[in-house]
C-alpha cells in the first residue's frame, strides 16, 4: 500500500484508529494492519499512536508505507490483448484468469509482467508492483482496463476516476429474475467484519452506486448491463449480491453449485475516459469472452 493521508471528520460517538483504518482502506487487511502499527507506521498529527487511539475531529491521519516482501518485477512474454495504444496509455482487454499484478502468492504471469515485457516503462505512482495500474478489474472477471506509461497520465486519468467522470459498462449473467427493467442500487460498501476477505453491505461502507438494466430474461436467470457510479473493490459481485441476484459463476458472493473453473460471468465491455494529452473523450468496446457466449446459449428459455 502507498502512503495515505486522511482527515477524520468526527462523528458524535469516539471510535478506534484501528476500527476506523479498517473501515476506509479496503485493500488492507486486519492483520496488515497490525503491522502498520508495529513498524510505527501511522500517525497522526505526526505523533506515532497506538491501535487503541481515539480520534478527534479533524485529527490528520498519515499510514506511511512499510517495506514489502521483495518481489522482483519480471518481463514475461504474455500473449496480450491491446485495444489502444500510444505514448501515454495502453487500453487492454484483459481475459478472465489473468491476476492484474503481483502480490504474495501471484509473483508473476501477471497482466503487469507482461506489459513490461511489452512497452518497457509503466507509471510508478501506485509503485513498482501495481505498475501503470490505475483500476482493477477481478482476476476472474474479464474485459477492459486502462494502463499508463507514465504519471503524468497517470494522475489525470486517477483523478477522472475520482471524479466519476469516466464511462464503465458491465455485462453480467445473474441469478434468479429481475422484475424491473431499470435500477439503481446505493448502498455502502466496507469490509465484512464477519470475514475480512470479503466486502459487504455495511452502514459503516463508503458510498456505493451501481445502475442496472436488463438486457433479457431466462428460466432462472437474467442477462444485465451494469454501470458504475463509484468503483468499489467487488462492487457490482456485492450489490448484485445484496439484492438476492448474485453474478453466476460468482466464489465469493454467489451460489456454491453455480461455480466453474472460468470464474464469474461478468465482463467489462465498455471503457472511456477523456486522454490526458489531448483532451478528447475516448471510449472502447470489447466482445464478450466466446465461455461467456456459450453459457448464454445454454440458459434455458421460458
């Protein structure tokens, strides 16, 4: 994780640092956490605090970066989907299976590890591991995502995203059917305290928006169209979730039964963004995966 900086606006009842850090950075974990406070890593008001420390209003927070398991960055040559290319950005469309980059346990075959092998040089903002990524898509979940070359690209596109200025549109195959032909689902979305590997519904969540339209209906299922308003870590897996109509296919979040080895039935079909370089608004389109396809002609009819 890169430093972060925050500043707590109190609320009426006292809460931990710990509690509080657990709730607003999703990508760490309870235990990475705990590290974070052993290293001395968090501050605030550039004191070092305890995991027990109670906030105050408008109390400035810090989480320094703490130094990661060694994982040497390897070019490999991975057959790559390029959409778009220039000096700027590289816009690729990513198959279902492919881990975006390296963590502990995916130290290579990564998307990153191929697109060094590919253009040389990715933006370093997000650092060395997270090279020129700027979003995510889900291991198990195919389609496209932008990737930078450098930061000054980077920072821009980082702050269009921010900003909900950019345009993503999801396929997905669900569970059970939609009534409605039109919806917005808004609810917050946080870590799940009864299993910190997954995120869920939870008063405590960041502010969530994910809208839907239904594309056709089946025996047992309905094909959508879904675009995001925030970009939440698992967001559409969990809203979908949340109403009772799972993504097929889906681990974590769906129906056990339903599981296969090409993961989830949702595909990031439309991307755009306006190009930090020239100003204009850009927008691709990919197919969906041919499995994809497949399990569609498969869904029973009424």
């Amino acid at each position: 994780m890169i430093k972060k900086e925050i500043i707590y606006s109190g609320t009426s009842e006292e809460i931990r640092i710990d509690k509080y850090l657990a709730e607003q950075i999703e990508e760490v974990s309870r235990t990475e956490l705990k590290e974070y406070f052993n290293q001395g890593k968090i501050k605030v008001n550039d004191k070092i605090v305890k995991p027990s420390y109670k906030l105050f209003d408008n109390d400035q927070i810090v989480v320094e970066e703490i130094a990661q398991d060694e994982i040497d960055m390897i070019k490999e040559n991975i057959p790559l989907d390029i959409v778009y290319e220039d000096d700027d950005l590289i816009v690729v469309n990513k198959p279902s299976g492919l881990v975006v980059h390296p963590a502990p346990g995916h130290t290579h075959g990564t998307l990153v590890n191929g697109l060094l092998y590919h253009c040389n040089e990715l933006s370093n903002m997000n650092g060395d591991i997270r090279a020129g990524i700027v979003h995510r898509i889900d291991k198990d979940t195919s389609g496209l995502l932008v990737v930078c070359k450098n930061n000054y690209a980077h920072r821009i596109l980082a702050e269009q995203l921010k900003d909900k200025t950019t345009t993503r549109t999801y396929i997905a195959i669900v569970t059970g059917n939609i009534s409605h032909n039109l919806g917005r689902i808004e609810a917050p979305i946080g870590r799940d305290p009864s299993n910190r590997q997954k995120m869920a519904v939870v008063p405590s969540g960041k502010p969530s928006v994910t809208h839907f339209k239904v594309l056709d209906r089946y025996r047992d299922f309905t094909l959508v169209e879904l675009k995001l308003e925030t970009g939440r870590t698992h967001q559409i897996r969990v809203h979908m979730s949340y109403i009772n109509h799972p993504v097929v296919g889906d681990p974590l979040y769906g129906v056990k039964k339903q599981t296969t080895e090409f993961g989830q039935y949702l595909h990031a079909k439309t991307l755009g963004f306006v190009h930090p370089r020239t100003n204009e608004y850009m927008e691709f389109s990919s197919e969906l995966p041919e499995e994809f396809l497949r399990k569609i002609d498969e869904l029973p009819k009424y």
